[in-house]
DNA sequence: CCGACAACCTGTGAGC
DNA sequence: TGCTCACAGGTTGTCG
C-alpha cells in the first residue's frame, strides 16, 4: 500500500500525537513480520519516550531517549518500522480503543510524562506481513537495512543530474531503474507510472537512452508529483488509513495507475497496459515517448 | 554491475 | 454459492 506520500502522512500523524509520550508496555501479539520481532524487542523499547519520528525511504524511525541522571534525556536507540504492502499504525485515544482486529500484530501503551493515565493505545496492522519491526542502538549506518538507500527524492540531493549520471549503464526500462531504492528511494509502482507519464517518458525506454533534459524534467515531475499526494493524505486505494484511520485522496488524481482500459486524460487515446519486473504499467503511448 | 524472477503472506475480485 | 486463479501499494535474495 503505501509509498513514500502514504508513510510521510503516517508519520506526521504520529508524530501529532506521540511525540513526548513513554512507552509503558507493548504486546506482541504475532512475531512473524517480514522478519520476525526479535525476542527482546519489548524488553529494549519499554520504558523510553519518543523523542522524534523520522522517515527514510518508506521506513518509519521513532527516536527514543531514557531519562539520564538529573532527568536529563539520554539518546537510547531506534525503532525502526516498515509498512510492508498492508500495514497501518493507527492511534486510540485511551478508554476509546476499538476490539483488537484480526492482524492487529503489535500494541504500544503510551503515557504522558506527569500522569500515569490516560494512556495512548498504537496499533499496528498488516494483514499481509511484510511489513517489519526492529530495535537498534547506534547509527543508521550500521543498519543493513538502511545502508545502501539512494537519494530522498525531496531533498536537493534528488537531481537530473544524478539519474542520468546513475543510469550510464543501465539498459533496462527506465521505470524499473526509478523503482529501484539505489537509485532514488521512495517511488514505487504507482508514482513510478504517474510520474513517468507527467514527464512525458515511455516507461519501457532503456534508461540510458534518456538525455539529461529529459531526466531533470522527470526528477522536477517526480517531486511534484509526491509533493501533491503528500497534500492530499497520501492515495487510498483499496486500505491505506493514516494514523487517524482516516483515507487519503490522491488517488482521484491519477493519469494512468489503474486505468488500464480506459483513455488518455490528455489526448483521449487508448491507454496501454505491459508488466516490468511483474508490475503493472499503464501508459498512453502518444503523451509518453 | 545489471536484470529477471521467486519468495515472503493474506485478501479480493473476476470468471466459470 | 463456491471453487480457482490472477493480482495487489514492497523488499530481499538468488541466479544467469
């Protein structure tokens, strides 16, 4: 489900509502993630306070800290968490918390520092199980997971220049090489379409037979484009919830993800349908070239 | 290094 | 109504 705009509205929703909050306990319901939650993990985030939440990629990082000697907070390590296809984190209010739902895996109790009550209930949901949930200490670096990520597209790092410098020998499809988390991180299937069909490229063009005019044009379009969806919630498409459970709305705005069988927005003409890398493509051959 | 593909899971909708 | 199949927003690992 989610990409980078739906992980970005998670975690500013979060980020609303948890920051400053201790971890009173957490139960986990069901260990097996995308990798199994460690058997400490509970033992090592009980009892520290969310002192941020960062994202990286499509990965949510709670910023934990402990109280050190005259109460001053010492930097106590990372909760790391990915969304997978289907998961959700969604905040109760105390004393106003739904029945636990089927895949309802993980559930942290939260305290306001002053008064033991009333706690803060997060869940997290996913049906699928491919999301994920680990606890480190020390720098982002060290973590395999985050190691080898690409550029964050909305940052200045995220240029033209750096993907027609990147894709030099790449032959394969453009849209598998902008899918790809070395490259830039964040767009998956649906941005990937959307944003190719804005910049005006065939998604099957080997990516280095692109000119670097083209390619500043798609990372102008590729910021754009996440900007916009961020603005709206993110796209809800079948179970995306924010941290409310609310949907987002970006999805009525699409140009071709889904669209397969219908016509160009633009210029009126059948849209096209092909699979890279066993994804959907959708595409309007006279707009994208 | 690059690229294709299977794998990890459950749920849903289409077609018969 | 019920069965089977294809497919779904992500990422890793393996193999050629």
């Amino acid at each position: 489900m989610p990409e980078l705009p739906e992980v970005e509205t998670v975690r500013r929703g979060l980020e609303a509502k948890l920051i400053g909050a201790t971890i009173a306990d957490v139960s986990v319901r069901d260990r097996r993630l995308r990798w199994p939650v460690a058997e400490d993990f509970e033992r090592r985030v009980v009892g520290s306070r969310v002192e941020r939440i960062e994202r990286r990629s499509k990965y949510l990082l709670f910023r934990l800290t402990r109280a050190g000697p005259n109460d001053v907070p010492i930097t106590a390590g990372t909760l790391l968490a990915h969304l997978g296809m289907t998961g959700s984190f969604i905040v109760h209010e105390a004393g106003a918390a739904p029945e636990l739902r089927t895949h309802d895996h993980l559930e942290f109790q939260l305290v306001r520092s002053g008064s033991a009550l009333p706690l803060t209930l997060l869940r997290y949901n996913d049906p699928r199980r491919f999301g994920s949930m680990h606890y480190f200490g020390g720098e982002d670096s060290a973590q395999p997971l985050l190691a080898h990520l690409g550029p964050e597209p909305l940052t200045d790092a995220f240029t033209g220049e750096h993907l027609y410098e990147q894709t030099r020998r790449r032959t394969g499809p453009i849209k598998q090489a902008l899918m790809d988390n070395g490259l830039v991180v964040g767009v998956g299937n649906i941005y990937a379409n959307e944003s190719l069909f804005r910049a005006g490229i065939h998604p099957a063009r080997a990516a280095n037979r692109i000119s670097l005019a083209r390619y500043e044009r798609l990372a102008r379009e590729v910021k754009t484009i996440l900007n916009e969806a961020i603005a709206a919630g993110g796209s809800t498409l079948k179970d995306f919830v924010n941290a409310s459970g609310e949907p987002g709305y970006f999805q009525l705005d699409y140009f071709v993800y889904g669209r397969e069988g219908e016509v160009c927005k633009v210029c009126a003409s059948p849209l096209k349908h092909m699979r890279h890398g066993g994804r959907a493509t959708v595409l309007c051959s006279v707009c994208q070239r």
